[in-house]
C-alpha cells in the first residue's frame, strides 16, 4: 500500500490497497524453502542470455523501497553480470492502464511488472495467459513462507502461480504529537488508543481538536483515507465470496460511506485531494492532524514531512479494530525477456531478509511470514520512537482475510470520488452516490 496503496513516486501504494490475512505462521520446512530461493537457486531452465550478462528490466508504480534499500546494488554485487533497471509510474491507475496496453499487444513489457493487490484478482482470474506460472521455476516450494490468503490470491484456476508478495498494508493511526499538544489533546499514543477505541470517538476527538485547533490546520488530510482505512476493516467490501457485487447493499461499507460524509460536513477534513501536489505540501505544512496510516505510509510522510518533521509525529492503535490497506505482487510476464533470471530476482526481493530491510529502510510491511517475526522489536525514530513493528504486526495478525474482486479498484476509486465531491463541492450525499452508482457501471459492464 499500499497501496494502497493508487501511489505517488514517494510511496504511493494505491487508494485501496487491500490484501488477503497476513495472520503470522510460521513454518521451519517453509521457511528453508524461502530462503533456499532468495539465495538465488531455481531449478527453472538454462538462462535466457548467451553470454551470462543480462539486464533485468522492473516496471513498478511508486516506491516499492527497493532502490532505497540498497537492494538492486546488493542483488547486483551477489550475481556478477546481472545488471537490474528500474522504471517506474507515478499513478497506479496510468501504469495499470499502460500494462494492459502492452499485455494486449504483446510488446514493451518488463522482465518484472508489478500488481496491485486491488488488481491480483484480475491477473488471476482473467489473464494468466499473459504471465508466468511461477511454478516453472521453483516457487512451488515458497508456499509456506507466506501467509495463506496472500497466496492464493495469485493464484490462478488451475493452480498457476502467477506472482510474489511483496508488502501488505496493516493499519494504524499516524498522528502530529505537536498538534495535538497546541490543540490540548492528549499526546500518549495508549491513552489515545483508548480515546478512540471506536470511530465516533475519533470523530469526536476531531470535533475538540477543532475547537481549539491552530490555524490553517485541520483534523485528518481526506476524508477519502478516512473511508479507504475503514474499508479495509472489513471481510468483503465490493464482492462477495462468489464474486457477486454486493458493495451497494454492503453493511459496512455504508458505515464507512456514512462516517466519512459526517466528518466531511463536520469540516473535519483539509479538504485535500490525497496524492496530489497540495496534499504532499500539506505534510511540512502542519494542515492536518491525523493521517489513517497503513505501514506502507510511514516512508511516505518521511518523504513529504522531512527532516524538521522528526521527533513530531507519532503512530497509535486505529479505531474500531485491524484492517488492512495495500499490498503488491511482482509478475513475470509471458512476453518478457528474461524470464528466469526475473524470477530469480523477485523471489530474492520477496524473501524474508530482504522484506525486512524494506520494512526498516521504507515502512512496507513484509508479507512473507519469517520477515514479520525478524521486524517484531522495530521502533522508529522519526514517528517519536513508536513500536511500529509491534503496532502494525499486531495488526496484520488480526487483519480480516478479504474477499477480492475483479473491479475492487475500479469501485473503490468511484467511490473516493464521489465522496471528493461531498467534501470539496458540497454535493449532497445521496447526489454523490448516485454518481458513484453511474462511475461503477461504467466501470464494470
């Protein structure tokens, strides 16, 4: 998220990153299988380049953390010859739409794609003609090392393995101690956690924050995040498990629908349309006070906050119980050059060392299971020294396992623009879900 999670360079993971259980299991047998594998050895066919030397082409949307990490130099230094080129997008919707495009004709494609978890349903269910059974080459055996819904959401009709997981998104809420203290609130992320032990409480700690606020700041950034993290609470959102659309009779996504319209007409929100360049100043310029936070959004604020925002923030429990926002998949495509060697290098990324030093460098939440366990003791000094390996492990334990979707990102994203219009044009409610209603049938006849 991620993702979760649509995603700006920085660390845009996507709107609606939502992922599968990322429940922490543990298995020895597993594990060796995964580390056998990031090692770099696949049983997988000669390699496709004559002379040993090859570059391995990355297509990614946002930041996955691994130039940060240092891991391509690190990949490069352990295979002689291997030289990996990254590119990648701003907005997750433009690289989606370009993938397709290139799918379709067959060209232009990278030895690695990236996925968004919002769209694995889609590769799994409708396109794994395009893209590599993994099993080809050995992933078979990297079954256990990852949790078991996160698994087999990239997993096609007839078993193909059709990508590795590379984060998924456990939420929390990221909050500026500094704020808050101008404000009078309370600043002990426990005591907070308690405070807002449910989403009314939330709101109503915002209705005080606004009371009393400083200038030109607001309670949260959007209340598109507010709907995106409340979403990810939930089991099933836009499909059911038969993968019926059930998201205009959906319970809890009303709930959601309804919290965020009241924080909008609360005038609880900046008004700020997350991702854009006004939404990334606003992070240096103090205009909001919480930021519903998946893990993958602490290197985020880092980026846009920076060095003087040090030591102000800070991370506590999110309202209302786990959730979880974002997650990804690397893919090989059917049509790229370098098939193995592009294996060789995702289940390298993938695996649980290397997941770990993304989640300390970066703040993406590993998905592989033995990572989880290696980053439990994590704190950072940037968010006031909070146990984030704590806070957002925790959570990704109690995190629902998701029903996904062939259109949950098409859906989600009408909705967050339906609910912009609530909260920056003053269109009334039932007015803006009548337009989500007509963007998703557009979307998904």
């Amino acid at each position: 998220m991620p993702t979760a999670r649509t995603a700006t360079r920085s660390a845009r993971r996507t709107a609606e990153r939502t992922t599968g259980k990322a429940a922490v299991r543990l298995g020895a047998v597993a594990l060796a299988g995964a580390l056998l594998a990031a090692c770099g050895g696949s049983p997988g066919g000669a390699s496709d380049s004559a002379d040993g030397k090859v570059t391995i082409t990355v297509d990614l949307f946002g930041s996955f953390g691994y130039e940060e990490a240092g891991l391509y130099a690190e990949y490069e230094k352990l295979h002689p010859g291997v030289t990996v080129k990254q590119t990648d997008t701003e907005d997750e919707a433009d690289y989606w739409k370009s993938l397709q495009t290139r799918l379709a004709g067959g060209g232009g494609l990278a030895d690695v794609q990236a996925v968004e978890v919002g769209r694995i349903a889609s590769v799994a269910q409708q396109q794994s003609g395009r893209f590599e059974d993994l099993r080809t080459y050995g992933a078979g055996a990297l079954k256990g090392g990852f949790a078991e819904a996160t698994w087999a959401a990239a997993t096609g009709k007839n078993g193909e393995i059709l990508g590795l997981a590379t984060d998924v998104g456990p939420e929390a809420m990221c909050f500026r101690t500094d704020l808050f203290a101008r404000a009078g609130l309370p600043t002990d992320r426990e005591e907070l956690a308690k405070k807002w032990s449910t989403w009314e409480g939330y709101l109503e700690l915002g209705r005080q924050y606004k009371a009393a606020a400083p200038d030109k700041s607001a309670w949260l950034d959007s209340v598109g995040s507010l709907y995106s993290v409340m979403i990810g609470q939930q089991k099933e959102r836009y499909h059911d498990a038969s993968g019926r659309l059930v998201w205009e009779t959906n319970p809890a996504l009303k709930a959601a629908w309804e919290a965020s319209v009241t924080a909008a007409q609360s005038g609880l929100s900046a008004r700020l349309d997350q991702w854009s360049p006004q939404w990334n100043q606003a992070f240096a310029a103090g205009s909001f006070a919480t930021l519903p936070c998946p893990a993958w959004m602490l290197g985020y604020i880092k980026g846009q906050a920076g060095e003087a925002g040090k030591g102000k923030w800070d991370v506590a429990k999110l309202p209302a119980g786990a959730g979880n926002w974002g997650g990804s998949y690397l893919a090989v495509p059917r049509a790229a050059q370098h098939k193995k060697e592009a294996y060789e290098l995702i289940a390298w990324l993938t695996a649980p060392e290397q997941q770990a030093k993304v989640f300390r460098k970066q703040g993406n939440f590993p998905s592989a299971t033995g990572a989880i366990a290696q980053i439990a003791d994590a704190t950072d000094p940037y968010f006031s020294d909070a146990p984030i390996g704590r806070i957002f492990g925790d959570a990704a334990k109690a995190a629902p396992v998701q029903v996904l979707g062939v259109h949950d990102q098409n859906i989600a994203q009408q909705i967050t623009n339906a609910l912009g219009e609530v909260e920056r044009k003053g269109t009334a409610p039932d007015q803006a879900w009548a337009n989500a209603g007509k963007g998703v049938a557009n979307t998904t006849g």
